[in-house]
C-alpha cells in the first residue's frame, strides 16, 4: 500500500489539499474513495454490511462505537454519496491519512480548546441542516483498545450539531476493524462488520436533551453489538482460523 500512497500523495493528495475549496466535493470524495476502498482491499478487510435501508436518501449524521484508528476506512466502500468525519485534531498531522480525510470534507476537534470545538461544530452543523454531506461521528472521543469490554459512555456534547439541524440521527454497529493492523495473525481475509440500526428522526428527538439521545443511541448500539454482532462475527472467525475461536478471545 506505501507505494500507492506515495504515488497518490505527490500526484494528487498535496494539489487536491491546496484547492480544497475550489474543487467540488463529489470529486474530492471520488478520489479519496478509490484509494482508501483499494486499502481496504490490500488490507484484506471482508466487509459485512446489514441495515442499509435505515441509511436515509437526506444528509444524516451517522455514529458508532470506536475501536481502531482504522475504522473509518471501511465507510468509504459502504457510502457512495460524500461522507465526512470528524477526528481529533492529531490526525490532522498525518501526512497522508490527515490531508486525505481533509479533502474527503473532514473536520478536527482540538480537546483542550472548547472555542474551536464549537466553532467546528457549528459547521458541522450547518452542512447538516443544507443538506450538503453525511457526516461520521465517534461519540467516544477516543478508541476502546478492549473489543469485549462494555462500550465507553458517550460523549453527548457531539449529538448538538445533528439535533440543531433536524437531521436523522443513525446508531452504527462497528466491529472488527481492530484486527486490519493487527501482526499477531495472518488470515486469508479480516471481517469488519457494520450494521446501521433504524435512524432516530426529529420527531423521535424533539423535547429530549443531548444526554438523553447519547444515552439511547449508547444502548441501541451496545445491544445489537452484544446480541447479535459479535455472535454473527464469532461464526465468521470460527470458519476462518484453524483452531477454534471464540468470540471472548483477543484477535
């Protein structure tokens, strides 16, 4: 894949991040898709897509639990309109990986900065409500480094942008993606499994605070990844590895 990237950076990562605003986003998104779907295949990531008639035809705001730097990777096989995700403002700073996002519409948070946070924010929210892109959060703020552990508390304070704008809000189930950097095993093909739960729309969220919302979106994920995901993923890996695995086993 460095090749690739090399190749993809002088000849039209750097060019693409200097005329950001002058270059149309479906062309920009066009551009980082086919690269990053490329790694995913390099990477021998086997995607696993459920729900995806509960993504709807309107600019939404999509969030899921967080488990590797690499999952926002997959998305961009699964989202054929632009998708842009917000990240912390380190990420920024990757060379390749910071400017590609950038491109592709993202937006980074600064953590000590509560300023430029809302700033940010505020034109998440913006895009939202004009219907411009979907937009990708991970309400956890960081990666839970335990795949098995009970999914960290939700921030509620990035649930605002979406509720502001009256856009539907849709819970994803994200698992897997932990296992792409991963060289303790080598198998023919990693699973990543993604589903998109039943969007939450304006109706539903009207009258309710952002903790309220963070606090449902947290329960329908971390139930269908309890009940359902992980099993589903258990039955995949089980077919894939020698001996026999079991879901409650660090791969």
């Amino acid at each position: 894949m460095l090749p690739r990237a090399i190749v993809a950076y002088f000849g039209w990562v750097i060019s693409y991040h200097k005329k950001i605003k002058e270059i149309p986003i479906d062309k920009r998104y066009a551009k980082v898709k086919k690269l990053i779907s490329k790694a995913d295949d390099i990477l021998k990531a086997d995607i696993y897509v459920e729900g995806k008639e509960n993504m709807p035809e309107v600019a939404s705001c999509y969030f899921a639990n967080h488990l590797s730097s690499t999952d926002p990777l997959p998305y961009f096989k699964v989202f054929e309109k632009p998708i842009a995700f917000l990240g912390k403002v380190e990420i920024q700073k990757y060379p390749i990986v910071g400017k590609m996002l950038e491109i592709g519409g993202g937006l980074f948070l600064k953590r000590d900065d509560l300023k430029q946070q809302l700033k940010v924010m505020m034109k998440v929210q913006d895009s939202l409500r004009n219907n411009e892109m979907n937009w990708f959060i991970f309400p956890e703020g960081t990666r839970n480094k335990d795949q098995l552990a009970i999914i960290p508390e939700f921030h509620h304070g990035t649930f605002r942008a979406a509720m502001k704008a009256g856009v539907p809000i849709v819970p994803v189930v994200n698992y897997g993606s932990f296992r792409l950097l991963s060289t303790k095993h080598s198998l023919k093909s990693y699973p990543i499994h993604i589903k998109f739960l039943p969007p939450i729309y304006k109706e539903e969220y009207e009258g309710l605070t952002t903790e309220d919302v963070a606090k449902i979106v947290h329960s329908r994920i971390q139930r269908e990844l309890t009940f359902n995901v992980r099993l589903k993923d258990n039955a995949v890996m089980a077919k894939s590895t020698y001996k026999k695995y079991r879901f409650n086993r660090v791969y």
